[in-house]
C-alpha cells in the first residue's frame, strides 16, 4: 500500500466503511475514482457502499457482483437515472436528500455526472459539506 492509499483510508473512522473501501480501492488506479469511492465511504458509516454490497437492486453499482472489488460507475449513473431504487426510506426516513446528494457528487467526481453544487450544498449540513469538500480538494490535484 502506498503512503497515498494510506492516507486515503486513515480518514475512515467506521470500522466496516474502512474495510468496504479498502476492499473496492486496492484494485484501482484512478485517482477520482478512489477519491470517489472514499467519498461515499465516509458518509454516514459507508451508508452507499454498504447498499451496493447488501442489496441485490444495486449490485450493478460494484463489480463482480458476487465479490466486489470495485465501484462499477457507469452502474451508479445508470442508478442515478431510476431514483425510486435507490429511495431508502426504511433506513433513515427523510433523508434521501443528503444521501443522494454524496451519491451524485462522487459520481461526478468519477465519471462526469452533472451537480448543482448550490442544491448539494444546501442539501448537506455544514460539517457533511465541508468534509465532502476536502476530499472534492484532494481530487481536483489529478484533474
């Protein structure tokens, strides 16, 4: 693992998130895209990442399905495009907003989705935006 890796995991404080994305970074090369993914793991404990690996409905979002060693972004944008797969409403009623918000800007981190950042920003609180806001920091270095 490089200093880079290590640095990138040492700011998940989850238990089960670090280990989720360790497993779906060790694979990959591109930085926005391992920028991406630890994005959506250090949101609410992996909430996402932690979907993706639970729930069939999503398993397009990593590959393999079976034994996820990556984020599959063109799966998540395809995701992005049937909101009503990703409604959560069981878990954590009313806050699809904030989730999907961290969704979208990891996706666009990743693979170019379109965002508001006025809508996110007022979608997330203070403390989620600015923490999204140093790991978008860390990412623009690679652009």
């Amino acid at each position: 693992m490089t200093i880079d890796q290590a640095d990138e995991l040492s700011i998940l404080h989850v238990p089960q998130a670090a280990v989720l994305a360790r497993q779906l970074v060790e694979s990959v090369s591109n930085h926005q895209m391992r920028r991406a993914t630890v994005v959506l793991a250090s949101f609410r404990g992996g909430y996402w990442l932690r979907r993706f690996i639970e729930e069939p409905a999503l398993g397009a979002a990593v590959e393999p399905p079976d034994r996820p060693t990556s984020v599959n972004w063109a799966g998540v944008l395809k995701l992005l495009r049937t909101p009503e797969l990703l409604d959560d409403n069981r878990r954590e009623p009313g806050t699809m907003g904030p989730h999907l918000t961290v969704l979208e800007i990891a996706a666009s981190l990743a693979a170019g989705h379109p965002l508001d950042l006025r809508r996110a920003a007022l979608q997330l609180s203070g403390a989620e935006w600015r923490d999204v806001l140093l790991r978008m920091e860390s990412a623009a270095d690679f652009v």
